[in-house]
C-alpha cells in the first residue's frame, strides 16, 4: 500500500509542480529566474564572514535565512541594537542575496530562565506568551518591520512545535503568529511573511494555522520536513499539506498561501550517514521540492556549527567548519548550474518504482535536461534502444508515447544511481550523459 501512495503522491506532484503558481507576493520577491530562483540557504555567522555570501551566491542560492534574534537586538528595555543585523543585510544585498529574516525567541528582559534547559536563545527563557513579554515582541516585530521595509522577508518564530512554552502550546502560538504577522503588515503591507516554521507535518496544527489565517495575512505555510531517511516519501506529505491548505482556503472564499520548505538537509555523519549519502539526500530534496510545486527549499546549514566531524546535530553544512567543500556542494552546485533560468517541466515515465526522471527546460520552450536517480543503492540501467515520455502524455499507465507529445531517445543505455545524474537532450529528443552530480 505504500508504494501505492507514494506513486499517487509522483502523480501529483508532476501534475501541480508543472502548474502550480506560489503565492503572488512570494512570485514577485523570488522573481523569474527559474527553478533555482527559490533555492536558499540557512547560515547562523553574524557580520564578519563576507567571504562566505560570494560563494554562497555563486552556488546557485538566491535566499539567505537568518535569525533576528529579539535579544540581540533589545539588548536595555526600549533600547535596540540594529549594528549586526544592518551590517549582515548589507552584505546580503551586496552579493544579490534576498534576506529571509527569522522573528525568534526570548529576550531575559522579560522573561524567566527555565530551569534545566539549555542556556540558548531558543530554549534558555520562557517564551513570550503573554504579557509584557509578548507586548515587547510584537513592539520589537514592529520597529524590524519599519526599518527594513521593502527589503526583507520574514518568517514568524522557528519551529513552535519545539520551544513555544514549556510545555509547548501552539494553540497559543497560533494567536501570537497571527498578531506578529500583523504587526508586520502594519509596517510594511508588502512584505512577505512565512509561518510557522513547523518541525515536520503535524497535520492538526498545520490545518489550524491555516484556518486561523481567515484575512490571509500568510503568504505561505513554512515546513521543515526533516526525517531519518531518504526524502522520497515527502511527495506524500506535501500532497496531503496542499489538499489541506486548498480546501481550508476554499472554505474561506480566498486563494490559498504557497507552501514552502523553509528549512530541511541532512547530516554527513552518524550511524548510517555519510559524506556521499548526504550529498545524495540534499540534492534530491530540492528536486523533490520542485516536483512538488514546493516554490522555496532553504538548504540546511552552510557550514558544520562545529569542528568535531563526530558530531551528528553539528555536521549539516554544506562546508566544514573550516570552510572546505562537502561533496553536498559539489552536487548541488553541478545541478544548480545545468538548471539555472530553467523552469520543471515534469517527470519522465520510465515504469520503475525507484526511478525519477525530471524533466527541465526554458519557459514555454523544449526540454533540454533531465536529471535522474534511482533510490536503490543497486542502481538500474535504461537500456537502449528506447523511447521515454513525459508522465501525462498519454496516461501514466500507457506504455507508449503520445503522437504529439514530448519524447526522448536513449540510443545509449544509461545509468541510474542514488546521486543525481544530469542529462543533456539534443535537438533530435537523444540522452546524453552530461555527468554525475558527484
């Protein structure tokens, strides 16, 4: 049964990822650039690496995700720090990066140390839920929004489902986003706001933020949906996360937010994990992500939060701690630059459970590459001589091509491994192997 509904949920995501329109504001902020418009990344530096943004933006990552955290810049009640942030933005936009900017955590002006936790930002003090704790945030959401106006988007807390009071209660939560999210349209009617940064998909939570969003002020349902395991079966949860949001928004008489990934990647080390598997699982996330009609994936972390290789929670990014290469950046860098300026176009029937072929080409024009992997650690062959065509034209369980549709050529037998493989399309619909991702 489950290969049964992950087939579904491919079926799907061809469909809605060749089709579906994000959100408008969030149309407009990632712009026209094609599939690698909405790839971004997650950094924890502050100001003082600027030698990071250059090779962050020559990867192919056009968003950058970032804390602004409330007690960094309210460092005296009343009293605000805007230095760091000023700087980091600066720098930003100086590297033509947009700024993804994380409204987060407490702030020990106003709130108790929760004992037996972790002294950080997320865990150390109490969240501000009500009172004057939750009055100073919202004022601290409001002077964020005025002072970068126009040039900064934002997303509401950081997974709520973690931190948001001890113990959590993310009913509340739900009402303190929602007047966030004001706060900032009052500022900056504009602006792009993203919630609630959720730790997977929690569906009550999911379907309630959405209903409680009766005005819209969300332009998109933010996910993390991070799992220990290939990241394959996240077509079945961004499936059923799209009917939810649709339905809600029918409901409600108003166009439903996007849906987006605002943060997800996969360590290098631990048990089963390694350098070349984490390549692997990263670069297949994003592609999976456009399948889906999933507009923005940011890629968790760019660099290793410490220097102990060991160290599983320590070990996502995409360079080590010391700034060296990971063979994730070799991937996504060689897939980042054969799709730049082109759009997903859909997904290549082959009738093998295992097998994604994704088909990708300028706007309106002819497919001219593909890229394909197979989730078995064999690999498979597709042997020559054959032709392929695109999923939908004509049924998916038709074993031949439309007259008039898309087709492919494989007059080599060509190869399907766990790493992303890219694939050249000439002018005649013939194959070419143009390289693994590796």
């Amino acid at each position: 049964m489950r290969i049964d509904r992950l087939a579904m949920a491919m079926l799907l995501a061809g469909s809605m990822g060749a089709h579906a329109q994000p959100a408008g504001r969030i149309q407009a902020w990632l712009g026209e650039g094609g599939v690698t418009a909405g790839l971004g990344v997650n950094v924890h530096f502050p100001p003082g690496r600027p030698r990071d943004l250059p090779r962050i933006r020559q990867l192919g990552f056009q968003v950058v995700r970032t804390d602004l955290l409330w007690a960094q810049v309210e460092t005296g009640r009343g009293r605000y720090d805007w230095a760091a942030a000023d700087v980091l933005l600066g720098d930003l936009e100086a590297n033509g990066l947009q700024a993804l900017f994380i409204l987060a955590y407490s702030n020990p002006l106003y709130a108790e140390r929760v004992p037996g936790r972790p002294d950080s930002p997320s865990l150390g003090y109490a969240a501000p839920q009500h009172g004057e704790a939750r009055t100073a945030f919202m004022a601290f959401v409001r002077l964020a929004a005025a002072r970068y106006q126009g040039r900064v988007a934002w997303e509401v807390w950081n997974e709520p489902d973690h931190n948001f009071g001890m113990p959590v209660d993310l009913r509340t939560y739900i009402g303190f986003a929602a007047e966030a999210c004001g706060a900032v349209r009052a500022q900056d009617a504009g602006a792009v706001v993203l919630g609630p940064a959720a730790s997977g998909f929690l569906r009550w939570f999911l379907e309630d933020f959405a209903e409680a969003d009766r005005a819209g002020c969300f332009d998109a349902v933010s996910v993390h949906p991070y799992r220990d395991r290939a990241p394959e079966d996240v077509l079945e949860d961004w499936a059923r996360l799209q009917g939810v949001v649709q339905r809600v928004a029918q409901a409600q008489g108003r166009t439903p937010p996007a849906i987006v990934n605002s943060e997800w990647g996969y360590s290098s080390t631990g048990g089963a994990w390694t350098r070349q598997r984490q390549a692997d699982y990263v670069a297949r996330l994003w592609l999976l992500d456009r399948m889906a009609g999933i507009p923005l994936t940011i890629i968790y972390d760019w660099w290793d939060d410490g220097p102990d290789a060991s160290q599983k929670e320590a070990s996502f990014g995409i360079v080590d701690h010391w700034g060296q290469p990971k063979p994730v950046h070799t991937a996504l860098a060689r897939i980042a630059g054969a799709l730049r300026g082109l759009e997903y176009q859909g997904r290549v029937e082959t009738f093998r459970t295992g097998e994604f072929l994704l088909a990708f080409g300028a706007a309106e024009g002819p497919t001219s590459v593909l890229v394909g992997w197979n989730t078995e650690a064999q690999g498979s062959m597709i042997v020559a001589p054959r032709r392929l065509c695109l999923a939908g034209q004509p049924a998916p369980l038709s074993p031949g091509c439309a007259p008039d549709g898309t087709q492919f050529v494989v007059a080599e037998s060509l190869r399907l491994d766990t790493a992303p493989r890219i694939f050249s399309v000439g002018g005649d619909g013939s194959l070419r192997p143009a390289g693994p991702a590796r």
